[in-house]
C-alpha cells in the first residue's frame, strides 16, 4: 500500500511529505508508547500515535519509519514538522482516534507489525 491510499483510508491531510505519497508502506502499528516504534518490523511502516512531541519524529527517523499519522486530530509542533520533512518523512493528521485508524488500515489490507515478521 501507498502512502497516499493511507491518506485517502484515513481521510487524512498531508502535514509534510504529499511528494512521497508514492511511497511504499509494508506494515503498520499504533501506539501512545515509544518504544512500540523501535520494533524491527518498524522498517517502512506507518507508525499511528496520539504523541506530537519532536522526539517522535527522531526516534521514527532512526528506526526507518516510513510514514507517520497523528491521530484525533493532534497539532503538531512546527519544529517536528520542519524535522519530518527535512529527513522525507511524510506525516499525515487524521481525525479518527488510533483504534479507529488501524481499523480501516487493517480492514484494507495492510498488515500489522506482528503479522508481518
């Protein structure tokens, strides 16, 4: 699945990253804890979180994230939207709260984190 079906599923807007909406995602995994990005299926996944501070986008960089989507309708900080984009990583915002937002996702296909190791 692409990022910008992601972005259609979640009937989500592009915060940075429409340009890589081509991109290629293989699984995905929600979570309000960090270290549920730092898992090794985290590799070009879409990482679905409530967090908006800037070490979310650090972490997601470093653990090869390849799509981030805020749910509930979170603001994010400029800085970590100024981070995301200066390291191509596309972040999206959402309205439907994460259960509700890996429901869809799951629902069209995508897989989750466990079922893709």
């Amino acid at each position: 699945m692409n990022i910008g079906k992601i972005q259609k599923i979640l009937n989500a807007e592009y915060l940075t990253g429409d340009a890589w909406k081509d991109r290629k995602i293989w699984s995905a995994g929600g979570g309000e804890v960090m270290d549920d990005i730092l898992k090794p299926a985290a590799k070009d996944c879409v990482f679905l979180t409530g967090l908006t501070h800037v070490e979310v986008i650090r972490r997601s960089i470093d653990a090869g994230v390849g799509c981030i989507v805020f749910v509930r309708g979170k603001k994010i900080e400029k800085d970590a939207i100024d981070l995301a984009a200066e390291n191509q990583l596309p972040l999206l915002s959402t309205s439907y709260p994460l259960f509700v937002a890996c429901g869809h996702l799951y629902m069209s296909g995508l897989m989750g984190f466990e079922e893709s190791w």
